[in-house]
C-alpha cells in the first residue's frame, strides 16, 4: 500500500468520523447554549439542569437520526471491505 492511498483512507475515515459525529455533537452545543442562556437569565445556576437537558438531546438526536447513521456507517465499511483486496495487492 503506498503512502497516497493509505492518507486517502485515513482522510476517508475522519471524514466519516465527522459525518458520525456531527448532529448529535452540534444538537448538544445548540440545547447547552440555549440552556446557558436560559440559567444566566434567571440566575438559576444548578449544573444538573444542564446536564439532563443535553443528556434528553443526546438521546433524541440519536434516537432520530440513529438509522441514517447506522447506515453511513454500515455502508462505509462494506466499501472498506470490498476495496481491501484492492488496497493490499
């Protein structure tokens, strides 16, 4: 395997990590800032509020977005799979 395709597969899977990543990650910064928000204004300074709320939308982003995340994934590493003869010979 040459140095090229091994940094393009590299670059293939932070890519992936990235797509995996994005929404739930993105879904908890929205939620924490609005809650942050929310605490400063009323001066309610309780670090558990925060935590439940993001924990909630960490679940619910996952629990929407789950199957089409679960499908990227799956789908990226049957063309890993499929591709491995390629990359070694």
């Amino acid at each position: 395997m040459s140095p090229e395709v091994a940094l393009s597969e590299i670059a293939r899977g932070l890519q992936m990590a990235l797509v995996l990543g994005a929404p739930p990650l993105i879904a908890v910064l929205v939620v924490g800032v609005v809650v942050g928000i929310l605490q400063a204004a009323t001066q309610i300074n309780e670090p558990t509020i925060a935590f439940v709320v993001k924990a909630v939308t960490l679940i619910a982003t996952l629990a929407l977005t789950g199957h089409f995340l679960l499908g990227r994934l799956v789908a990226f590493t049957t063309d890993l799979f499929h591709r491995i003869p390629h990359l070694i010979g």
